[in-house]
C-alpha cells in the first residue's frame, strides 16, 4: 500500500465510516478528501489525518483510488466535475445504489477502471457487510487490494454486479429492518415492565447473537429456529404468532421493494 494515493468524494455517514476504515489500514497521510461541507471536512481531517481537498477534481487528478460516497441523484454533477481530470489508471469506487457500471462509465467519457461497492452503515463499527463488483479491467490482485483496505469496516465479499440490486435490498438496507425488529421487541419488553434502556439492551444484544450463530456454526437458521422451540413451549407460541401475523412474507416483501427501488434509481 506505500506510496498509493487515496481519495474519497463525500464524507458523510458511509463515507466517513468506510474512509475511517481506510486510515486504519493504509495509515494516516495515504487519504485525501473532499466534501462541500466545509465544516463536516475539516472535523474530519481532524479526527483521522487526513488531507482535505479543494473540489472534486484534484482529487481525481491526484488519486489512485477515487471512492465515490454520494447518492445517486448527486452522482452525475460530481462524475461530470472528474471525468476530465482522471488519470487511465485511476479505479473509481462507487456506493451509489442502483447505478450501474456501464452508466458510470458513460458519465466519464469511457473510463473503464470501475468498482462497484455496497456497504452498509454497521461498517461504522467494524461490523458491515460489503459488496464489491469490479469491471473486468480491474485485476484480481486489485480487487484483493481493495478487501483489504476496507477489511477493518467489516466482512468484504466479491460479488456480480448482477446482484448488486439484492445486496442493497438485502445487506444495503437490512441493518433498518433489524432495528425495527430491535424497537418492536423493546417496546414489548416495556409493555412487560422492562426498563427502556435494559429492554433495548436485552433486544439489541438477542439480534446479535442470532446472527452470530448463524455465521459462526453454519447452520441453517431454520434448525436452530426449531432447537428453540420446545414442544408446547414458549417460543413456538411466539413463533405461531409471528407465522400468523405474516412475519415472513413482509420481510421478503419490505426486501423486495427495496431491490426494486434500487433497479429504479438506476433507470
């Protein structure tokens, strides 16, 4: 990583967690950084080391790696600001929902050295999920690169830009699923006398073990579902009412409105 330049276009949530992530990788003095809040800028050159820009532009005329940390809808104003100024060899990185490669490409007159990544916010404390979908012309070795310089934001994981949409409906936007699930079974702890703080602590943490069983045993979570449910016991009560009330199909259909959204905000 010695002597590679590192710039990112937007410092705002995902981005400043995933630059974060960045510095504690490559060291303080690799990262350059541009945003138009001035102030969010400078606090964050503060906290982490790392350079600020003027604009757009000199960080794409000065940067290896160029990530782009904008929404979709401001994606084009700040592709047309770095086309001209891009070195061949530079890779952008985009989190942009929904927008494809082949459309960034078009935004910076052909460039081919593209990225697509799809973070999600738990990335801010070491836990996320990231999605990486190269363009061809970016070597394995690069894309290797690439894990590694977020490794420490979380699990980093190649996938086809075919199912960038289902990442983004899945692990993209699933951390707002599970915190509605977390607020729901809070709220149920209160209605039992629960304090809030122990409630939201009890639920958080329940989440959270859930998942970590799931990926630490490999085991189906429809097995260790059943391993719970005693017979005539308490929690096949619950799941009987979670089955009844429809809890499946409306996490699959809250998922599938967030792909198809996210095929739209790429049309």
């Amino acid at each position: 990583m010695n002597g590679i330049k590192i710039g990112c276009i937007g410092i705002g949530v995902m981005g400043s967690a995933l630059m974060e992530a960045v510095v504690q990788t490559t060291g303080q003095g690799s990262l350059t950084v541009y945003d138009p809040d001035r102030i969010k800028l400078e606090a964050f050159c503060r906290k982490t080391g790392a350079a600020p820009a003027p604009d757009n532009a000199s960080i794409a005329a000065s940067c290896d790696w160029v990530f782009l940390a904008v929404k979709p809808q401001y994606l084009p104003e700040v592709l047309a600001a770095v086309s001209h100024s891009l070195k061949s060899e530079t890779i952008l990185v985009s989190m942009a929902a929904g927008v494809q490669i082949s459309k960034i490409r078009e935004s910076t007159a052909g460039h081919r050295r593209i990225v697509r990544i799809m973070p999600n916010t738990p990335a801010s404390v070491g836990s996320g999920v990231i999605a990486i979908a190269a363009d061809p012309s970016v070597s394995q070795a690069e894309t290797e690169e690439l894990q590694r310089m977020l490794s420490s934001a979380g699990i980093t994981e190649t996938t086809p830009e075919s199912l960038m949409d289902a990442v983004t409906a899945i692990s993209g936007s699933g951390p707002a699923y599970g915190y509605v699930f977390i607020d729901a079974l809070a709220d149920a702890a209160v209605q039992m006398g629960m304090p809030r703080a122990q409630a939201l602590r009890y639920a958080a943490a329940t989440l959270r073990g859930a998942g970590d069983m799931v990926l630490k045993t490999g085991t189906h979570p429809a097995v260790l579902k059943d391993a719970v449910c005693s017979p005539g016991g308490t929690t096949i009560a619950a799941v009987t009412e979670l089955e009844e009330s429809g809890f499946r199909a409306a996490v699959i259909k809250a998922a599938r409105s967030a792909w198809k959204r996210s095929r739209e905000l790429g049309s």
